[in-house]
C-alpha cells in the first residue's frame, strides 16, 4: 500500500517536470527547439536550433558573421 502511493507521487513529479520542461522550450519561427548555448568567440548566451554536442564551436548571430564562408556569385 505504502509501495503504491509512493509510484504515485513520483510518476506526478515525473508529470510535472516533463509540463515544466515543455513550458521552458522555446521555438524559432519554423518551429525548431531553440537551445541555449555560449558563444565560443565573446562568450555571450545565445539560442540555437541545434543542441550543441560540445565538440564543435557554437557562435553566436554577430560572431557567426565573422566566421561564416564568403559567398562567391
């Protein structure tokens, strides 16, 4: 009895983690998950719509600028 109302009360915090972390994601314009990352040049906070792995820099938009390919016409 006392093993069943503890499953309870876990899978309602499970519950209200999974509302909480749905609530906090934010979206772009196309709908993408936007993520929080720093930039690696500045270091400023920045969204993403990628989750960063931690194994390639993440920049963010004025840095992005400077380390982007020159487009060629």
């Amino acid at each position: 009895m006392e093993e069943e109302k503890k499953n309870e009360v876990e899978e309602e915090e499970k519950e209200e983690v999974k509302k909480d972390s749905e609530k906090e994601q934010e979206k772009d314009r196309f709908g993408r998950t936007l993520y929080t990352a720093t930039c690696s040049d500045c270091g400023k906070e920045t969204k993403v719509p990628f989750k960063p792995s931690g194994d390639k820099p993440v920049y963010c938009m004025e840095c992005y600028q400077k380390h982007r390919p020159k487009r060629s016409f």
